[in-house]
C-alpha cells in the first residue's frame, strides 16, 4: 500500500507530459479568403486545371522565424533529398535559407556568404556575387571554402561537387576546398561561352559563340578546340553521357563526342533526357511530348500534350510550362494541368511537393509549397490550344493629311516622364498623371498631378507624393488618388494615398513588397507578392485579405453595381465575385475551362481574358457570354475591351462593347504600339499610339477624326468635354496638357 502511494505521487508530481512547440511557420500557404464557393456556371473550352494544397514551409525551435524577401531560388540535383536555396534579406541582411522540400522544413539560415545562391551540387552550396564564389555545408550552412572568381556553371553531375569559375587568367574547377589549375580560354573566346560543363569518360567544357559550338579540352596549361559544329543557339545541353543533347534554335541535335551530328536535327521546342531512362530523350513537339532513343534515331511513344519546355524533374514526374504558361505535370505517360503560378516561377520538385519561388517579374513574389496531386490520365482535351484569331474584317480608315491643331497647358517645368494617365472613375473630365523628374530616389518618389478638362487648368500637383522606389502602379478612385513604389530591402513595399480634391496625404500602407494596385468603387486592393490587402479608399482602413490559391500574384478586378463595390478574383480554378453589401461573402463563381490571362472591370462588369485568345463577360450570376472576336491581348479602355495588331504594313484596332459586341474595327496606315487611356463614357473615342510617335484618334465608328505627333514619353487620353468627344495627351518636360483639335 505504501509503495503504491509513493508511485503515485512520483507519478502526480510529474505531471503530464508537455507537448512540443508548434513549429514556427516562416513561409505561409497559399490560402483563399474562403474554401471554393460552388461554381454557378463555367466558362473556356481548355482543359480544367487541377487544385493543388499548398502548406506552410516551417521551422525547428532554433530555426528563423521571419521570411526572407526572395531575390532568387536555386535547386539540388538528384542526390539526396531535395531542397532549394532561397536567397534574400530580412532587417538583418542578406541570408541563404535552406529548404527541405518534402518535409517542408528550413534546415538552416546562413549568413556566411552574403551574395545569393547560385547552384546545389553534391554536399554544397555554392553562392557567387561581388568577384567571390563561396561554397556552403549543404547539411549545416557553414561555409567551406570561398575564392576570388565569377561564377560559371556547375560541374559534371557524376563525383565530387564541382563548379567552374572564371578568374583573370582563365578558367578552373572549384571543389568548395581549394582551386583547381587555371587553364587560359582559347583565343578569341570568352569565359562567357561556356555553356555546359561535360563529362563523358573525360572531362571537357562546350562553349557557344557566334553560331558555333565548340568542345574544350581542359587537360593543357591552355584550352584546346578540339572540334566545332554550327548550332544556330543553345538553350539546354545533356551532356553526362553520350551522345551530347543539344537543344537551340526550335531543334534538338544528338552529337558524339568527337562533335558529329548524328542524323537530322529534330524540330521540337525543349528537349531533356528522361529522368527515368537514361538512354532516352523527351522532346516538347507540336504534337507533344515524343520519347525517343538517345540519339534521337528511334521513336518510343507520344504523350499528345503540347508543352514549351521543362522546367523540373525528379524521377517520373516532370514538370513542364505550357505555352500558355500553366503548368503541366507529367507523371509517368500521364499529365495533368495544375491551378497554379506556372510561367516564370523557378520550380524544385520533390518526390512529394513542389516549391516555387522567385521567377520572372511578377510571376511569383514569395516562396509557396504545393503538395504534388496524384497521378492523372492524359486529359482529352489539348492543354495549351493555339490561339485562332477570330476578329471582324478591318475597314481601312484614312488619315487626316495634316496635324490637328494643339494647345498646350503647362505645369510643372521639372517634370521629365508622363509614366501613366487615368481618368475619375465618376467624372471624365477629370484626369491624374504620374509623373517624375529623372527617376525617383529614395528620399522622394514620383508625383501625381491633377488636371480639370473642364476649365483647362491644373488642380494641384503634388511632386514626391508616391513612396520612394522604382514606381509600380497608380490606381483612381472618386476620393483618392494612390500609388505605389517598391524599395530596396525588406518591406520595401509601400503604397501612398492622396486625396482627389486637393492632393492632400490621406493614408500610407507598407509590406514586404508591392506588385500592383486595383482600384474601384470605395476599395483599393493592395497586390503583394501572392497576398492581397482590400482597403477603403478614402481612410486606408483594411477591410479583408487573403493569398491567392495559386500563389501568384492575384488576378483581380473592382467594379461597382449601383450602391455595392464588387471584386472578381481568380481563386480555386474559378472567378468568384464577392460583394462588400454582404462582408464580402461569395455571390457567384464561375469555373474557368483554361488558362486565365487576365480578370479586369469594364463599364460595371467583369470581363475574363483566356490564354487562348477569348474573351468572357461574367454576369452578376456568374453566367458568362462569349465576346464577338479571340484574340490574345485584350486592355480594358473604359466601357470597351480593346485589343491591337501591328506589322509591316500598319495596325489594327478591335473595340467591343460591354455586351461583347464589336463596335470599332479598323485598320491604320501606321504601326500601333498603343492605346490611350479612355474616359468610362460610351461618346469617347479611342486614341492609339503608333510607333511614329503620334496619337490617331477614331471616333464611334472606327472612323480617324485627328492625328498629331506626339513625343515618345507622351500619355495620350480620350474622354468628353461638354458634351463632345474630345483627346489630347500629357507631355513632359515641361509638364503639360494639349488636346487635339478636328472638326
């Protein structure tokens, strides 16, 4: 009895077993604001796009807990577990994070480097920048060796980790300890050249210049040409076995390595050796994607979706870009399209997940993990179709002989760039520049300026009213006028609000990053990296925010119905129109059949822009009417959707109405590069802008009523002034307004 006692109270003073820390989450999940609404109808013919989970990327106890602002994303190869580097800053400074990507954990942060990551090879990680090539522990971060070079290309795939440097005397291989032999490049060349780094039994270097590619041998003090062969351009090589796969110029080659071509070239987009064979070859045809022996001889098999190139592999999954820019994941002989960023984004794919990151501008502004789907059949359907023009016949417009005649309103003398114009969304009379002296610095940013159409005059003008930085957007509404600017370094976002009647400071936002603004009724919706942040107009006061469920930079638009401001956002493979009558809440989706270009409001309803060329207007049920025309590049211009054509021998212009009926469809002796902003009227014509610096303006018919030369930096602008049609343009240097003048 005692001895129970006793064990009970060892047990009691104990006490329950304390669960471990949650883990920090550094880099959050893309997440809509609220799970898929039921789609009320769909729209496009493509192929549906597969919804893919994103989860947070997170961190042990001793790991980060804030994320670094990306600069850019770098991927292991084969061996091992995968992972990225990610390279950016935080308010500390520049850092390295290393990423597992199927556990989705940061291993580590380091700071040792101080210049980005450039490859992962083997056991390092090598960062180059600044004349330095350092080489990082990839299981600790700690640095392993550091040496005065540029950086060039990673070494052969198989053996030690290895890069190839350049330094003042040449070239040499840098194992992460110590510099190999310097070898001299052959004369007439450039350390530059080297596109790939080969070894087939020995090691060599192909270099690319001029049209010629040539194989380098590295065994002498000097680099030895041992043979060259015409390759018109080189965008992808495979050269770790033999034949060398060499990928340029809308052709594969299958070479030996004596520099013989084997057979014809094979037209085809991309190329890779199949991650799953060695012996194989995977070309991106226009019929899809062909399998073949690797000297291209023999063909195996036809996977029939359209794809432009790869951008990761890891075993049988292979993930490619379409050419309309979605993803494609190729999983054995099957594929699917994926709802997410796709296009630019730098991709690492993992036996379970993906990571993407930092790509092109604007593609991707944040690290997101996406847990891979599974397997899927070919779909029936192509993925990525061509796009087939359908557009009314162009009525050839003559052009007035002689310049309309300009007065000029001028501002301010200092002003040397008209970056964008914009009209009050509730009067057209009303117009708003973005201007700027030289570029902005970082203690002053752009300007913004208001002119009054109505009484010819400047309303105010306000130079260093936009945050500091390089400028991103300006967006109207009835109460104020934003813009904003992108900094260097972490939560170099910032957004800056004045007010419409008297450009007064009304309210500034600032985050890690600014990628657009979309104004519209009483809101402006803040784009930051794959986050959105709806704001009232007239305070800044946040309202809602969400990320997008693809991690992309949203696809959005404001408009208003009556009294209630809307916003249409692409969000789980549908367009989902939300009301701020009702919190915000879903009052329609319409699931999208294909790739989406582009979500915008004209006139007070949504239109929805697909990679293939058409275009949909979203009722208030969601329903969707098919425009009059497909063609790819549709802007909206007011009431009107608008899209140009130019070449050799003039331009086109193609306006349809709110209904999608065409109403404008004309052709121009000159090459159209442009289109002004236009008034939210039905009166107001279209201005285009040619590439012989001048403004042509059509009126309702498609007819030109007025043409004048303008400078290059000019913001043309069509609207209507009591009660006629009336355009002009905004000049710089100095700041000032000239309308045109036809009878």
């Amino acid at each position: 009895m005692r001895r129970a006692i006793a064990i009970a109270a060892v047990v009691g003073a104990c006490g329950p077993a304390e669960a471990p820390p949650p883990p920090t989450i550094v880099y959050v999940a893309a997440a809509s604001l609220a799970p898929a609404p039921p789609a009320t109808a769909r729209l496009g013919v493509g192929a549906p796009r597969a919804p893919v989970a994103s989860t947070p990327i997170v961190a042990g106890p001793d790991g980060p807990t804030t994320p670094l602002v990306a600069i850019a994303l770098v991927g292991s190869d084969d061996r091992g577990p995968a992972v990225v580097a990610l390279s950016g800053a935080d308010g500390d400074g520049p850092a390295i994070d290393l990423i597992d990507v199927d556990a989705g954990v940061v291993r580590w942060r380091s700071r040792a480097a101080g210049v980005p990551a450039v490859a992962i090879v083997g056991d390092l990680v090598f960062a180059a920048g600044a004349g330095r090539v350092v080489a990082l522990d990839r299981a600790t971060g700690v640095e392993r060796g550091r040496v005065d070079a540029t950086w060039l290309r990673t070494g052969p795939a198989a053996g030690p980790a290895l890069a190839l440097v350049a330094t003042a005397a040449g070239v040499a291989l840098f194992d992460g300890a110590r510099l190999g032999r310097t070898v001299a490049v052959p004369e007439g060349a450039s350390a530059d050249d080297v596109v790939a780094v080969c070894d087939v039994g020995a090691r060599f270097v192909l270099a690319w210049r001029a049209g010629q590619l040539a194989r380098w041998d590295l065994d002498a003090a000097d680099a030895v040409v041992r043979w060259t062969t015409a390759v018109p351009t080189v965008a992808r090589v495979a050269c770790a076995a033999a034949p060398l796969i060499v990928v340029g110029g809308g052709a594969v080659r299958a070479l030996t390595v004596d520099g013989e071509v084997i057979g014809a070239a094979r037209a085809a987009d991309d190329a890779w050796v199949d991650p799953r064979a060695g012996d194989r070859v995977e070309l991106a045809t226009a019929l899809g994607v062909e399998a073949r022996s690797r000297d291209l001889r023999t063909a195996h098999g036809l996977v029939p979706i359209a794809v432009a190139r790869l951008v990761a592999a890891r075993g049988a999954r292979r993930l490619a870009v379409d050419r309309a820019g979605a993803w494609v994941l190729l999983d054995g002989d099957g594929a699917q399209v994926l709802a997410a960023p796709g296009a630019g984004a730098a991709v690492v794919v993992g036996d379970r997940a993906l990571v993407a990151g930092p790509g092109a501008p604007g593609e991707v502004a944040a690290l997101t993990r996406y847990l891979l789907p599974a397997a899927a059949a070919v779909a029936a359907a192509a993925l990525a179709p061509e796009v087939v023009e359908l557009l009314p016949p162009r009525t050839r417009v003559d052009l007035p002989a002689a310049p309309a005649v300009v007065d000029a309103i001028i501002g301010d003398p200092h002003v040397d760039d008209v970056v964008a114009v914009a009209f009050d969304p509730l009067d057209g009379e009303r117009l708003y520049a973005l201007v700027r002296d030289d570029h902005p610095t970082l203690p002053r940013g752009a300007g913004l300026a208001a002119y009054d159409l109505h009484a010819e005059r400047w309303r105010w003008i306000e130079r260093g009213a936009c945050p500091p930085g390089a400028v991103v957007a300006m967006a109207v509404t009835s109460a104020v006028v934003a813009c904003a600017a992108r900094g260097p370094g972490a939560d170099g976002g910032a957004v800056q609000a004045v007010t419409a009647s008297g450009g007064a400071r009304a309210w500034r936002w600032g985050g890690a990053t600014v990628d657009g603004l979309v104004a519209g009724g009483s809101v402006v919706a803040i784009l930051s990296g794959a986050e959105v942040v709806v704001v009232d107009a007239a305070t800044g006061l946040g309202l809602t925010r969400w990320r997008a469920s693809d991690g992309a930079v949203a696809r959005l638009a404001i408009a208003t119905r009556g009294a209630d401001t809307r916003i249409a956002s692409y969000e789980h493979g549908a367009v989902v129109v939300r009301s701020r009558a009702v919190g915000w809440l879903p009052i329609a989706a319409t699931a999208v059949d294909g790739a989406v270009a582009a979500v915008f409001a004209y006139g007070d309803r949504f239109a929805v822009a697909l990679a293939d060329g058409s275009l949909y207007l979203v009722g208030d049920d969601g329903a969707a009417t098919a425009a009059g025309a497909i063609a790819a590049g549709w802007l909206p211009r007011g009431d009107q959707a608008v899209v140009t054509r130019s070449d050799e021998q003039g331009g086109a212009v193609v306006a349809v109405d709110a209904r999608g009926v065409p109403r404008v469809s004309a052709a121009v002796a000159a090459r159209v590069v442009g289109v002004g902003a236009r008034a939210n009227l039905a009166e107001a014509p279209l201005a285009l802008v040619t590439a012989a610096d001048e403004v042509i303006v059509l009126d309702g018919a498609g007819a030109a009523v007025a043409r004048a030369p303008v400078p290059a930096a000019a913001a043309a602008w069509t609207t209507v002034i009591d009660g006629r049609p009336a355009a002009g343009a905004v000049l710089a240097g100095p700041l000032r307004v000239v309308r045109l003048a036809w009878p």
